[in-house]
C-alpha cells in the first residue's frame, strides 16, 4: 500500500509543480500589464499637456 501511495505521489507532484509556477507566472503577468498600461496613461496626459499652449497647460497645473 505504501509503495502505491509513493506512486502516487510521484505522479502528481510534477503536475501540482507545474500548475503552481503557471498560476504565479500569470499573477506576475497580470501586475506587470497594470504597470504597463498605467505608464502609457501617464505618457499620454503627459503629451496631451505638452500640446496645449503654456497659458492653458499652468492654469490646468494650478488647479
């Protein structure tokens, strides 16, 4: 009974290993898009400004 359970075990743990770095793999994947995406948000605002003339643009900062 003993060995049956060790193979077992010996099945599943590479299968288990795998799907864990999956599942952490796509948490990290997720993170690193939020950062991505909210850079070129930032990047964009930040050419937007850079359009309007000067006038507009510190009256825009001033408020």
């Amino acid at each position: 009974m003993d060995q049956v359970a060790s193979l077992i075990q010996a099945m599943l743990a590479p299968g288990i290993m795998i799907s864990a770095c999956g599942l952490l793999i796509l948490g990290m994947n997720n993170k690193y898009s939020l950062v991505v995406n909210r850079i070129r948000t930032l990047n964009e605002e930040k050419g937007n400004l850079q359009k309007l003339p000067i006038q507009k643009s510190s009256s825009i900062l001033m408020k």
